[in-house]
C-alpha cells in the first residue's frame, strides 16, 4: 500500500484507470493466446533451508509464499488484482484481496489434499490449464470494466 500510495500520487485518477484497464486488457488477450510473453514470477521451489534460523525462515517463506513472491504462476490474472491494488485500492480493500489470495490458495491445497491420486491431480491440472484460463478471462474482463466504471 505504501508503494502504491507513492506511485498513485503524481498520477490523475484517470490515468490510473486507464492503466489497469490497459494491463487488464493485455493479460486478458495473453489468456486467450494472441500474445505470448512471460509474466513476473518467482518460479522458485520451496527449498529445504530458507536460513539457518528456523522461526525467522519459516516466517520468511510464509511471507514470500502467502504473498505470491515465492510461486509458479500458470496465469497472468492475478497480475491484474496487484495493478488495480496499487493504483486504486484503500487500506481495506487491499485487506480484503489479500485475504482472497490467501482463502484461494488454501483452496488450492485443500482439493489437492483431498485428492486420492497426487500425480494425478497434478497432471490434470497441467493438462486442464490451458483450457481453463480462457474461461477466467471472460469471467474477469466484466468485473474489471465494472470496477473502473463504478471507481
């Protein structure tokens, strides 16, 4: 929220709606395969010592992990949500995203625990992607024009 403050202020609210519609626009375009580009990720396994500190490491991963900072990430959409935080959102709303993420992401590991087959459910999700991130987009894109709309 602090980077987003500092980054907010020069600009009018216009010229911030305008940009996360831009980025919205173009990640929603990368979903559907007209543009190929790589999108901003740790694409870091979760290593064995994260430092020789065993409180402090555990914090240091859950941070990197619960923000996002420490993840593979198979889509561009949630780059969209960061955008519109940092240009836009309050104190509360931030809260409230991050909670999303973190309820979503719990989410995620929940169905994976509660599956019998662990490759399996792997591979269907590797096999399932591309298929499915059409669909968020499609999904997404009226929810982002609502939101800049009703700003």
């Amino acid at each position: 929220m602090v980077v987003g403050s500092v980054l907010r202020a020069p600009i009018p609210e216009a010229g911030r709606q305008y940009a996360v519609l831009t980025v919205a626009a173009v990640l929603i375009v990368r979903e559907f395969g007209v543009f190929k580009f790589p999108i901003p990720q740790n694409a870091r396994l979760v290593p064995q010592f994260v430092t020789r500190i065993p409180f402090w490491g555990a914090v240091q991963f859950g941070a990197e992990m619960g923000t996002g900072m420490r993840t593979y990430s198979p889509t561009g959409l949630p780059h969209i949500v960061v955008a519109a935080i940092v240009l836009w959102a309050s104190w509360g709303e931030a809260i409230a995203a991050g909670t999303g993420f973190a309820l979503g992401r719990a989410l995620m590991l929940l169905i994976f625990l509660a599956a019998r087959n662990k490759e399996g459910a792997d591979a269907a999700f590797e096999k399932g992607m591309p298929r499915l991130r059409p669909v968020f987009a499609t999904l997404l894109a009226p929810l982002i024009v609502m939101l800049v709309l009703l700003w």
